[in-house]
C-alpha cells in the first residue's frame, strides 16, 4: 500500500496516525510518498490528500477508512 501525503497537512497527520494504529493491529507494508516531492505527484493529487492506494486502486481519500482498509489486508 502506498500512502500519499503532503508535510504540514493536519489531515494528513490525523489520517497517519490512524493508520499506524491500523498497521500494529494488522501487519501489511506501507510506502510513504510525499506528494510534494515529484511534480507528477503534486500534480496528480494537488489538494487530494491524504490518499491511501494499493496499486492503482484508491482505499481511502482524507479519512481512514478502516473497514476499506480490512478488506484490503485480507
């Protein structure tokens, strides 16, 4: 799973920590990726984060979803 984010975004904080909760409770890999840090990405996701993907496939935007998320981990 791929976790978008963006540095200083309070929802991206809040999302991450929920997430770290998540990923104690459930093993599964996670890559972080700075939106900020590509152009491409910036510009693909501007203001749409936090995202949370697997592969192509959007699990989450803004707010952890962790029914989503189970479904996924499984």
């Amino acid at each position: 799973m791929t976790f978008y984010y963006r540095e200083g975004c309070h929802l991206c904080e809040a999302f991450e920590e929920e997430l770290q909760i998540q990923q104690k409770q459930r093993y599964f890999e996670l890559e972080r990726v700075d939106v900020d840090s590509l152009p491409e990405l910036a510009e693909r996701y501007g203001l749409r984060v936090p995202v949370l993907t697997y592969g192509d496939e959007v699990i989450c935007e803004s707010f952890l979803d962790p029914e989503r998320l189970h479904a996924y981990v499984q």
